[in-house]
C-alpha cells in the first residue's frame, strides 16, 4: 500500500474515486458512450466536483494490469503534455477498476469533419487542412524526437485526430499501451497498428514497429487532407478503393498533382502548396522505410505551408533536409516510369 502511495505522489494528474466517474457518465449509460476499441469503452462525462466535460475511458478487464504498473505507466503518461495532444486530465484505480479520464473536445474528429457526409458541416479550406496537417506532425515530432524514452503512437488516422471549435487537432488515444513502447524497438508486438490503409507496408508483412511506421501513416492523413478521400472506400471502383495505391502512379506525374485536391476545395489553392503537400505525402509513404523523412523534417516543410495562403508566400523549395531526400525519390521514381528526367512543376 505504500509503494503505491508513492506512486500515486509521482502522477501530475488528478485521482478520482469510481463513485466520481460513474456519477459523472451517468453510470456509464450508453447515451454516454462515445465509442469504443480493443483496450475498453470511452464515455463523454461531466465531473460534478468542476462542471468540466471529460472523456472517461473503460479499461478493458482483458486488458487489465496490476495497480503498481498500471500507476507507473499514468505516471508516464501524465507527462507528456503538448497543444497538439489531447490532455490526461486524471486516472482512477480503484479496487479492480482502471480508468483514464482525458480533455473533452467537441469538434469531433477529422474523419468526421473531412470524410463523412458534408451537409451540416463548414467545408474545410485548404489553409486550415494545412494547419490541421502541421498540428499532428507537431504532435508526433514531440513523441519520436522530445520525449525521453521516445514513443510510438501506433495508431494514427483520421478518427483519432480530433479537433477544437477552432479546427486545431489534438491527437486521442494516448493510452498506457502507446507509453509502453520505444520509438526504438524494432520487436513484435502483440496489438495491432492502426487500421487497414493506414499501417506501414513492413508492419503489415512483419509486426515490426518502428517511429517511421507513424510517418507512413501520417503520409496517409495528409493524403486524405489533400483529396478529401478516405484511406480505404469501398464504395469507389477496385482501382480507386486503396488510397495509397490510387495515388502511387500520380506521384510519378507531378504535372496531375493539381488533379488530386479535393474537388470540395474548388481549386481554391496555390498550386505550389499543393504540389510541395503531395511531395512531402508521396515521401512519407516510401515503401523503404529508411527512404522516409524524420517527422522534424516534415515539421519544417508543413510549418511554411500552414501559414502561407498566397501563392507568392510559400517558398520555391522546400527545406533542403526535405528535398534533398525528394529529388531521390523523384529520380526513382522517373526510373520506374522508364521515361526522360523531367522538371518538377513548382516544388
């Protein structure tokens, strides 16, 4: 009992009993239930100590660990604080309970407000999709390259993006299995890596898990981001229904990179923003893992697109650490093409 007493004194998060919580989601009614995954159910609450709207994730009993390590991982947890997450607002460990209570936003999440049907919703114009993109690379940047031990988030795609009344994104789901794991390790791991269309190629043949597994998958948010496509549609024809695979031959045609926006957009874009979006996208989905970018890399290139809506605004080129690595893959690519090297149209 003192060993976890002390360690409760090492969490920078607020404890709630289970009476709290179950107070707060109306005893877990499914009018609260916001959704659920492998590791338990996530229920919209208020806490009545503060009036606060929170998230009140469930964990799964199946997935439950001893209250020492589960206390030691929200200890963890609790430190990783950045605009671009979605806040630990508190835990609760009581008896054989485990809970995680987190920041409520009611936006909702990107798949919703970019995917699904339009009609109630504000379009998203390209300036905001460029800040929506910045904001999840910050978020990753900070797990792979600021925090120490370095974490994967294994889990990145649309419906875990989540945003405020402003359109700011915060990535969800920061849960004890994601600080449990090492941007360093290149083990198996036993849980599954996002969803189809978004996992990484080498983690779909091996379960090997690595930082640049989150790049791919992010290459397939700012993908969605640029043609307002989902990573998988099955109502659109088998050539069209992998997002990825649809979009490989144009990559190689950089003059068809305009064809590509959403055509919710209006081409209501600058075209070299565009084209510079696909660029960083086709990079992040090497298939060679190491051909990758560092998500600091992709910070850079999006931090000049996310400010810049004119055309004369964004730079001729991109950082030198990004497109060192794109005229690689442009010259591979030409190659698989078997055609003459061509111009790069406004990169």
């Amino acid at each position: 009992m003192e060993a976890n007493q002390e360690e409760h004194a090492k969490i920078e998060a607020q404890k709630f009993s289970f009476r709290e919580l179950a107070a707060a989601t109306k005893n877990f009614r499914q009018e609260c239930l916001l959704g659920e995954g492998g590791f338990g159910r996530v229920y919209k609450g208020t806490l009545q100590s503060s009036g606060q709207v929170v998230a009140v994730k469930q964990l799964d009993r199946n997935h439950m660990k001893g209250c020492k390590e589960f206390l030691v991982e929200v200890a963890r947890l609790s430190l990783l604080r950045h605009a671009n997450l979605v806040s630990l607002v508190g835990y609760c460990a009581d008896g054989d309970q485990r809970l995680l209570v987190y920041e409520f936003l009611p936006g909702g999440s990107l798949e919703d407000n970019l995917l699904k049907s339009k009609d109630d919703k504000p379009e998203i114009d390209w300036l905001t999709r460029m800040k929506i993109a910045y904001g999840v690379a910050q978020a990753l940047e900070y797990l792979h390259e600021k925090v120490d031990p370095p974490v994967i988030y294994c889990d990145l795609k649309s419906s875990n993006v989540l945003l405020d009344e402003k359109f700011n994104p915060k990535l969800s789901d920061i849960g004890l299995d994601k600080v449990g794991q090492s941007a360093e390790s290149t083990s198996k791991q036993p849980r599954v890596m996002g969803m189809y269309g978004y996992s990484a190629p080498e983690y779909a043949r091996s379960s090997i898990l690595t930082a640049v597994a989150d790049v791919y998958s992010f290459g397939v948010v700012l993908l969605e981001l640029v043609t307002g496509r989902r990573a998988v549609d099955t109502t659109k024809p088998a050539n069209q229904q992998n997002l990825v695979a649809w979009a490989q031959p144009l990559f190689k045609e950089p003059k068809k990179f305009p064809e590509m926006a959403d055509p919710v957009l209006k081409k209501q874009f600058p075209e070299r923003g565009l084209n510079q979006a696909v660029a960083i996208a086709a990079m992040c989905l090497q298939d060679e893992a190491t051909a990758r970018p560092l998500m600091g890399d992709v910070v850079a290139a999006l931090s000049f697109l996310s400010t810049a809506s004119e055309e004369n605004n964004i730079p001729s080129a991109l950082p030198p650490s990004i497109s060192s690595k794109l005229h690689c893959i442009s010259d591979k690519l030409r190659l698989e093409c078997g055609g003459d090297a061509t111009e790069d149209k406004q990169m």
